[in-house]
C-alpha cells in the first residue's frame, strides 16, 4: 500500500469514527473483529449493524454455503473483520487479506483471525499458499475436513485460512483451512438447528445404513434417523431393502430431543410419514367384490396377509383360500412374495382391516354345477382319501362326492377298491346333488346289479335322461 493511499485510509478512517466516539474508534479498527447482525439481504451484499452510525456491508459470495445457498437470514449474528473503512462504508470479511505485514501476520495468529491466500502449488505434503506477500505451507491434511485425493484441484484458488504456527519472524508459516471448514460447519449446522421444527417436512441425503434404520443428513453436521418402521407404510424387513447409500429422499421431522447441556440432541424423522397415509382414502379407492392382484408379504397358521398396495395389507382367512382343496396351513398353499388374485369381502378403515378371499377370486366351481353334472351320470374322478365312513372322489378341482360304506360292497370287486391308493382313477355313478350343502353321493359304476347298471356300460342307447329315471327306479328297488 503506498503512502498516499495510507493517508487516505487513515483521513476516512478519522472522519468515519469522529461520529461515533473514541469507543467506537477502538471497536472498529482495521483488522478488528466484530460480532454484527444481518439488517438486510441484497442481490450481491449483505447489509450489517455494527454497532455504530454507519452500517457493515459484506459480499454475499463470502456467506454461502457449498450449495451456494445463504445459510442466514436477518436477525442473525455474525463474526466479522473489518478491512476497510471509507465514507459512509466499513467493509466487512470473514478474513483479513493482503494489508499490512509482519504485525499483520503476527495479530492474526495471536488473535485466530482468518485470512485470505492464494494457492500457488503443489509441494511435498500439502500446498504452498502466498499470504501477505509471503509463502506458508499448507499441509495436505489441512486443506479440507475430509481427505483430499487431488490436491492440484486447489491451485489458483484464493481461499480463508488460519496460521496455527509462525515462526522466524514470518519465514516460517504453517496454515489451516479445516479448522475454518470445521467452524464454518459448525455455524451452519446451529443455523440450521434454529430453523428446525416437528412437522417440517425437508430433502436429505442417505449417509448410513444400519440393520435398525438409516442415518439421513439433512445439511452439513446435522443427521437425523428414520427407523425402519417409519420408512415405508409397507413392512420393511431390512432397511438397504429400499434404500441405498447417498440417495436423496424426503423425510418428515418427528421428533427432536434435546442434549444433557440442551443443545439439540436426537433428530427422529420419517419417510413413510412425509406422504399420504394410504388408509386414509382405502374407502373411496375399494369396495366390496372387487377383485385385485396383491403380493403375499407374511403367512400365518390361521391365514395369509396380502398387500394390496404400498402400505395397505389385508388377511386372507385359511377358510377363504381355496374351493378346489383343503387347506390345514397357509404355510402349504403359498408363500411370501407370491402374487396372488383376491377378493375384497369387507373393509374396515377404521381398524385398518381389509378382509380377503382368494377362492371368490378364483370363482366357485360349484356355480353351474348341475349344468355339468346330472343323477345317473358316469363319471370318473380321482380317489382323494379314504375315511371310515367312505371314499372321497375329485370329480374336478374343487368339486369331491363320496361313495359311502354302504355303497361300496356293490362295487363288482369291493376287494380291489379297498386297495386303490389316493390318487388312483376310478369310475362312479353319480347318484344324488345336493346345492344348497354342496354334496355330492356317488355310487359303483360296475354293480353286479345288471339290470340296474347294464345301461351305463354303454350297451343301452337310450338317452342320458332316461337312464338317470332307470336308476331312480332302481334304487328304489333297493329299499
């Protein structure tokens, strides 16, 4: 700086502090460092008090964040330096560059005042920066709070600085810019705190994923966790099931809990709350009879839940999953992750309960089954098991009769039907529907009874119809 530009500074610097008192004047030295408060936000400026009759101004480029966001906002306070003062204006920065020498080095060490310098080079260890006038040392492990790969990336950058040592009457000059970074973190991430609040709903980014949950970090210093129930209104197994390392998600903060020496503690967010709760329209959206494809998510001795939607599951009862065969467990019919075909029988959103039937969305086969099937009809069906009382037929999926006891010795050879095994074909009569009970009695095929049964092996030409009255007649005979 030349003289006459000394003189100048020095003749504003009198005229600036002549209205304001000698206090004043020792509070607002070149070099000094003050605490001010935002009074207003320009387009490249940012206006603050500093105490005295004349206003600070500081370029907003200094105050964003990496984001290029301004973490700030009127009413906050911020630490400042004074580097220039001329009339009607005190130039503020968050460090002191290029003014003054050795004293100036020397001040700002002593008092941790920031400064500014521009990197020249790379050099074994770190980077060599020129401040004031002189070459520091900047080891690699104090250029950021992480670790830097590429340290080449800095060079020609002009950047803020502490000296953590000096030595030699300035020859020997050692920098930090993490100290700055951690501070500046810091100041960010209580600016932030202050805006938080329950109910707010916000952008973050996954940082860790834990069996428990995930850490989400919702700016520069501030993390907040999403339980694993709380990240989708589906049940969620693992959490790296639906989220992966660095993806940005919205979340909503549900609670916050303070520290022992009541700083903010605990952040409690969720995913799952910062949409809509599906169940909250599941009446105006279903109704009974609908039929829908959902996916098996947990089955149960008793029944199969089924997720119809995101966040919306429904029970299946074992009574409700099949027509065409008898179900014992879930477990043996389907399992998690299978798609299946149901039928809504009942809502109740209040509860949160949505009863299912897979076998009404499947269709009953017993509908038109006097269509298909009439008294005095041969038929052959497969042998599905034997009880005391008779053997079961499947006539088709879903459709069984029984040959009684009694009715078995009529067989031409009972022998050999007491040996057949589940599985086996076997040919039967069908002797009585009865609908309403959803029953069917069969009776031999192969009777020794000629004149009863000759029809049916195929000798007879009379018409279905007739012999089913043939076989009405001869079982009255019967009794």
């Amino acid at each position: 700086m030349s003289d006459t530009e000394k003189n100048e500074q020095q003749a504003s610097m009198e005229e600036l502090l002549s209205t304001y008192g000698q206090e004043s004047s020792e509070a607002l030295r070149v070099g000094s460092r003050l605490r001010a408060k935002i009074i207003s936000v320009g387009k490249e400026s940012v206006f603050m008090d500093t105490g005295s009759k004349v206003d600070g101004v500081v370029d907003i480029a200094e105050l964003v964040d990496e984001k290029g966001d301004l973490p700030y906002q009127v009413g906050d306070s911020l630490d400042l330096y004074v580097v220039s003062v001329r009339q009607g204006e005190i130039r503020l920065s968050r460090a002191l560059a290029g003014i003054g020498g050795a004293e100036r080095l020397k001040e700002a060490f002593q008092e941790k005042i920031p400064i500014e310098g521009r990197v020249l080079e790379t050099c074994k260890g770190g980077l060599s920066v020129e401040v004031f006038k002189r070459r520091a040392f900047l080891p690699v492990s104090q250029i950021d709070t992480v670790y830097v790969e590429n340290p080449e990336e800095y060079v020609g950058k002009t950047l803020r600085f502490l000296i953590t040592e000096l030595s030699e009457g300035g020859k020997n000059i050692v920098l930090s810019r993490r100290i700055l970074r951690e501070q500046e973190k810091e100041e960010s991430r209580r600016a932030f705190l202050a805006t938080m609040a329950p109910g707010q709903i916000m952008k973050g980014r996954v940082s860790r994923i834990m069996p428990y949950g995930a850490f989400v970090e919702l700016s520069p210093g501030v993390e907040g966790m999403v339980h694993v129930s709380e990240m989708s209104w589906s049940r969620v197994g693992n959490p790296d099931e639906v989220l992966h390392m660095g993806e940005e998600i919205v979340v909503k903060i549900i609670g916050i809990e303070g520290g022992p020496s009541g700083e903010v503690g605990k952040i409690s967010l969720s995913m799952k709350q910062a949409g809509e709760d599906p169940w909250s329209t599941v009446a105006a959206r279903y109704s009974y009879g609908d039929k829908l494809k959902g996916r098996a998510t947990r089955c149960m001795d008793y029944g199969v839940f089924v997720e119809i939607e995101p966040g919306v599951e429904g029970l299946v009862h074992i009574s409700e999953m099949s027509y065409k065969k008898r179900v014992s467990r879930a477990q043996d019919m389907i399992s998690p992750g299978d798609a299946v075909d149901v039928m809504i029988k009942e809502i109740d959103p209040a509860n949160r309960r949505i009863s299912l039937s897979m076998k009404d969305a499947e269709g009953d086969p017993w509908i038109g089954i006097k269509d298909r099937y009439r008294a005095g009809q041969r038929v052959e069906g497969t042998l599905e098991k034997k009880e005391r009382f008779g053997c079961f037929i499947t006539l088709e999926p879903g459709v069984t009769g029984l040959v009684p006891k009694s009715r078995i010795a009529r067989f031409h050879d009972p022998a050999a039907v007491e040996k057949k095994q589940p599985g086996e074909r076997i040919v039967v009569v069908i002797e009585e529907i009865d609908t309403d009970q959803r029953r069917i009695t069969l009776a031999p095929a192969d009777s020794g009874d000629e004149d009863d049964w000759k029809h049916f092996s195929g000798e007879s030409k009379q018409p279905v119809s007739s012999l089913g009255e043939k076989l009405q007649q001869a079982l009255k005979k019967k009794k």
